[in-house]
C-alpha cells in the first residue's frame, strides 16, 4: 500500500498562537499578562468583527470600511480606551499621544510642521552617523552571533536622544532608557482591573511602583528644556528647538515647558522602540529569506557602494523599503489599539453601545485571509504597487487625524539603517533561536533577535 505524504507547507516566520477557543475572565488575564495578542481569536482573522463580553461588551473589528470610520469619519465617537491612558499617561502625561479633543488639537497643530518633509530630511545626517555606529559595533561580532534587537534600540536611542537634546548637557541618556525600559516593562501589562473595566481610580499597584525613576527623569528633562530656552536654539534645530520655536496659528498658544517635556517623552518613547522593532524583525525576514537577502543585498551595493545609506537615497532603494513595510504588516509595532465607543452606533451591522470596546487588532488586520493572500508568508511584492492596498487593510502607523505623526521619520531612518547593514553584512537565523513575537505595550521579539553576522 503507498502512503501519500502531503507536502510540507513552506515554512512560515514566527507567529503568534492566536485563542481558538473563548478565554473568559481569568483565561483573559492569564493571557493578556503573558502576551496581549493572545486574547485575539483566530477567527478576527476571518471574519469582519468578532464580539464578546468579558465582564464589559468588547468588539474587535478587522472591516477596511468599519476600521474608517473609527479612525477617520467618526474619530470623537472612539477616543482612545480608559487602559491606554492608564498606562501612559503617568509617563507622558496629557501629550499628544494621549489627550483629546481641543487639548489634542491644539498640540498637533504645534508639532506637525516639526516633522515636515524637510525638516525630517534635515535630521537625516543624525540616522547616517547612527547606521554608521551599528556598523562599527556588529563588525565586532563578525562570525559569531548578535542579539540585532539590543543593537538596533542602541542605534535608534542614539538617533532620538541626538534630534531631541543634541547638547546632551545634564541629560543622562542611560538613565533616560532605563527609566523608560522600567516603566513599560513594569506598567504596560494589562492588570486584572484593565480586563474587568475597574475605573480609572482605582489604584493598580504595578503601576504605583515604577512612577519614581520616570519622575527623575521629567525633573532633568525640564532641567535641559529651562536651560535651552534661555540658550537659544542651535544652529541645526533639532527636535526641541523646532517646538520651543512653535506656536499654534489659530490661538497663538505655545507650549509650556512640562506640555514640551511631556511631548519630547512621547517622541523619544514612541520614536526609538518602534523603529528598533521594525529594524529587528526586518533584518529577522531576511535572515529568514535569503534569497530576499540577497536581492537586497545588491540594491543596497548597487547604490551605495562602500558608503553609508542617507536621505537622499531613500527613492533608489524600493526593494529595501519593501521590506520594512512588510515587516510593518507582519510585526506592526503598534499591534493592538482600544477605543471607547461614547455613543450609539452600528459597526458591520452589529450594535455598538455607549461604552463597549472597540478594539483594532492590528496584527489580526495585517493577517486577515480575506484582505490579504497566503497572510503569514513573508512577500515584500505585496508593496510593490502601494495602490492595490486598501488604505484601510495595513495600518501600521494608525490614520485618520491621529495617524502618527512621526511616521516619515521611522521610515526613512529604517531605510537608511537597513539598507547600510544589508549591504555590508550577511544575517543568519541561529537554530532553536528563533524570536518569539510577544506584545507589552509594542510588538517585542522576546529572547531578543539573534543572528549570525559575516562581514562582507
């Protein structure tokens, strides 16, 4: 008698088990302590929305139309959850990340002409000088393997610590990481209390204990904001003095020295883990895809030669950027956003009650079988008409009025910092090490990402 084997499927980079059966309460808070995604059915990769209740009525919508109106067309019915602001806002205070309404408004329109074209470029040199440095220090580990996940968060700190205070004077920046590193390890997994709903006034004791170093934190920061005002600006502006300089045009208002220090926190929180995260499991596809190493690999000589990467380079390295995207859909750093429904409304057909959870899976949505072919396959093609993609299928950088406002700046600093290394290094998966995407607060590979580095 023949056995017919069927053949292996290709394998597939690290995923996350997503829940194939209802969690209930305690089953929610065992998973969301120990990986958040783990509390997204499978079936949000199937289906438009998926609801249930745990102790309060929850809905996890994957719907393009649906995920548009939340965003875009109805953004003052959805404000972030009551958890995202418990979490955050003991860190980066009422900045732009957090408030809302007119408090919100007001400092976007503060900080949007920061992060213009232009002045993003301007700040280009900062991510050539750190793509350089990451190059210096993996040279060290030619032929053994490296954790390219420490040595991105050192690159991207580099960089956000040089544009936002590019004097250094009296601000310790390893105390600053640590405190920030402290902070989101001890606060950002979802409490007992978080899962249940238990109001914003009831203390959780996690978050009580890592509020000391991030209050020392604040006092330098105010320390160097104080000291730079009196100064005055430098002669290549960097992030500071570009919203020291800042007024709102409509009001006139300008940010005082805690709103600036709340936002330059949000900047150098938001700014350097994810761009570090989105470095690290690109350089995990590739290892993963040599081929696709390889294809990169002579993009990134054709253009460069034995140079490093800059800004002026981003348009002539598609294949590069290519695969930052689709590392952004496959490990969006922001993988899982809450809102709170504040009135009456319909969602795919199904009722949505003042007060219920509307929760975006991000990492659901960027795996979604009817939005995307073959989802867990790792295929930069799938960018190579950005047209063809649903605006509201891939949302890694959120939209609508709050898309992140710092988005052209990650990408042109991970196109530069990816590009340098691909074109002078070779990256190999190490056997058994393979990283384990786990999400507190962002998407974080846990174990770190180790690979194996030879110098070309």
């Amino acid at each position: 008698m023949t056995v017919h084997h069927r053949p292996e499927a290709s394998p597939v980079p690290a995923r996350v088990p997503l829940a194939t059966a209802p969690l209930g309460v305690f089953g929610s808070l065992a998973a969301g302590r120990r990986n958040v995604l783990e509390l997204i059915p499978e079936l949000a990769t199937r289906l438009p929305i998926v609801s249930g209740r745990t102790v309060k009525r929850w809905h996890m919508v994957t719907d393009p139309t649906a995920l548009r109106r939340i965003l875009r067309d109805r953004v003052e019915d959805y404000p972030k959850s009551v958890v995202t602001k418990l979490i955050l806002e003991p860190a980066i205070g009422d900045s732009l990340f957090v408030a809302e309404g007119a408090q919100w408004m007001w400092q976007r329109r503060v900080a949007a002409p920061v992060f213009s074209h232009r002045n993003v470029s301007a700040l280009g040199p900062v991510m050539t000088a750190a793509a350089d440095r990451a190059c210096a220090r993996l040279a060290a580990s030619d032929g053994r393997a490296a954790n390219l996940y420490a040595e991105m968060v050192a690159a991207t700190f580099e960089v956000i610590s040089d544009v936002t205070f590019s004097d250094n004077e009296g601000f310790d920046r390893q105390a600053v990481h640590k405190a920030i590193e402290g902070y989101i390890s001890q606060t950002a997994k979802v409490s007992f209390l978080d899962v249940v709903g238990a109001p914003a006034w009831v203390p959780r004791p996690s978050r009580l204990i890592a509020t000391g170093p991030m209050r020392e934190m604040k006092r330098m920061a105010d320390r160097s904001i104080d000291r730079r005002r009196a100064e005055g600006a430098k002669p290549v502006p960097d992030l500071l003095d570009l919203l020291l300089q800042g007024e709102d045009p409509k009001s006139g208002r300008r940010m005082t020295t805690s709103e600036l220090r709340d936002n330059l926190l949000t900047f150098i929180v938001a700014g350097h883990e994810t761009t570090a995260l989105t470095l690290a499991w690109s350089l995990y596809l590739c290892a993963f895809d040599e081929g696709a190493q390889a294809q990169a690999r002579d993009e990134a000589q054709a253009v460069l030669g034995d140079r490093t990467a800059t800004a002026a380079d981003l348009p002539h390295l598609p294949l590069v950027r290519r695969i930052v995207d689709e590392a952004l859909r496959m490990y969006p750093p922001a993988a899982f956003l809450s809102r709170t429904a504040q009135t009456q409304d319909e969602l795919c057909g199904r009722e949505i009650r003042p007060g219920d959870t509307v929760i975006l899976p991000i990492y659901a949505l960027h795996r979604h079988h009817l939005l995307w072919i073959d989802p867990d396959r790792f295929d930069p093609a799938r960018f190579a008409d950005p047209k063809a993609i649903d605006r509201f299928a891939y949302l890694p950088f959120g939209d609508g009025p709050r898309i992140c406002i710092g988005a052209s700046f990650a990408l042109q600093e991970a196109v530069i910092v990816l590009a340098t290394l691909l074109a002078r290094f070779r990256l190999a998966r190490v056997p058994g090490k393979d990283p384990k995407p786990v999400m507190i607060l962002t998407l974080r590979p846990e174990g770190g990402v180790w690979l194996s580095v030879t110098r070309l």
